[in-house]
C-alpha cells in the first residue's frame, strides 16, 4: 500500500533559523508530491506541488521542495523562517485519485 | 481565488444520531473528496467521487457513510448513526481533474469540526 512517512513529528526553531523537513513515500509509479500546511484554526492550503520536470520546486511564502526519485524524498526547506510560518506541515503524494498524506510535522517557531 | 466552504464548522451530536455534512466545492471542479482527521492523527481519505458517484472508497467509509450531490453546487456527507469515534475534523476537497496531472490539485474547505458525545 501506499504510504507516506514524515520524519519529524514536532520541530522548535528560532526566528530566521533554517528548515529542513523530511517526506518519504513508498509508490515507485508515476505521482505527484505536494506540501500542504494548515495554520491553527484555518483550512489545508496547498504551499507546493511537483508534477514532473525540474525537481527543485519552489512554492508560496519562500519555501521549496526537491524530489529525489532515488531516494523517493520530497523534503521541505525554508531558508530562514519566521514566526508566521508557526503551523503544521503535511506532505502528500496523489498516485491515483486520492491523496495519501503523512502524519504531519508541527512546526513551532520562537520569536 | 475560489473556495471551497464547508458548512456547518462545529457540529455537535448525540451518540445514534444522523449528520450531514454540507460543502460547496469550486464551481468547475469535477472531482470531489471527503477526508478526516482524528485530534491528533493524520489526514485520511474516506472518499472520492466523480460523475455522479462514488469512484473510491477507503475501508473507513462503511455502510454507515454516505455521499450525494443533491443539486448542482453541494456535496454532502451522511454519518447515519454516529459513535464516539467519529468525532474528527471532516475536509471537504475537490479538484478540476481527477488522477495525475497540472490540474489535479486538491483544494480544501476549511473543515467541519464533528463532536460526538
């Protein structure tokens, strides 16, 4: 079965600190990776998306992605973060019709 | 930029009581989805439908569910008679294509918090 696995469960960092957050999936056909983020109280909003080409892909608020298909990773980065981006992180591939998402990383930044 | 909205956003109910859960995806999108997520756990696909029904389901979605597009702009999900575990946060997804592909994205409503006592 498909199955996506986000390494960090909870991550603590200093405003302008960089991130760095892990996604895994376990499909080896064709898929699209995506980074959702849910900020406290608001909907699942779509930060990134890779469909096929360049594997770096960049997305809103500065954040960035790269797919690695050898090592079936999509990991999230952010250069330098700020308290805003206080939320939680959901990686998800889409193989077929639906998405199939990690269990989400709570991202706490300190001012 | 086009929503999709979720109506009511905190639903509370008694144990054995039916629920219906109301969305109005995007107005072109052609595939819609129903997804939860237990307080604390992570988001999981209940199910997908297209043209008028269901084209995936996951092993949640039992008798006890439902999905109708009653007219041209909602899309409801019916828990018949609902039990403690399935208080969740219930999304509502639709997407202008289906499968893989550059207009496959999900967009979510904002949720409908279930609260089942």
């Amino acid at each position: 079965a498909q199955s996506v696995s986000q390494h960090n469960h909870h991550v603590i960092l200093s405003e302008a600190a960089s991130l760095e957050l892990g996604c895994n999936y376990s499909y080896g056909g064709t898929v699209n990776l995506f980074w959702y983020v849910q900020y406290p109280g608001q909907h699942l909003q779509l930060l990134l998306k890779y469909f096929s080409g360049d594997p770096l892909v960049k997305g809103i608020k500065g954040f960035e992605a790269e797919f690695i298909k050898s090592k079936f990773s999509f990991n999230l980065r952010k250069p330098s973060v700020q308290w805003s981006d206080t939320a939680e992180y959901f990686c998800a591939v889409k193989s077929t019709g639906k998405l199939i998402f990690g269990q989400g990383t709570t991202l706490q930044v300190k001012p | 930029e086009p929503e999709v909205t979720q109506t009511p956003s905190h639903q509370v109910t008694q144990m054995g009581q039916e629920v219906i859960l109301r969305c109005v995806p995007i107005s072109n999108h052609l595939y819609f989805y129903w997804y939860r997520q237990i307080l604390g756990q992570k988001v999981e696909f209940l199910v997908s439908f297209y043209n008028n029904e269901i084209s995936e389901k996951s092993e949640i979605f039992d008798d006890q569910f439902s999905v109708e597009r009653p007219d041209g702009s909602n899309f409801t999900l019916k828990i018949r008679s609902t039990k403690l575990e399935d208080s969740a946060m219930y999304f509502c997804a639709s997407s202008e294509l289906g499968g893989t592909g550059r207009n496959s994205p999900l967009h979510f409503g904002n949720g409908t918090r279930l609260t089942v006592t």
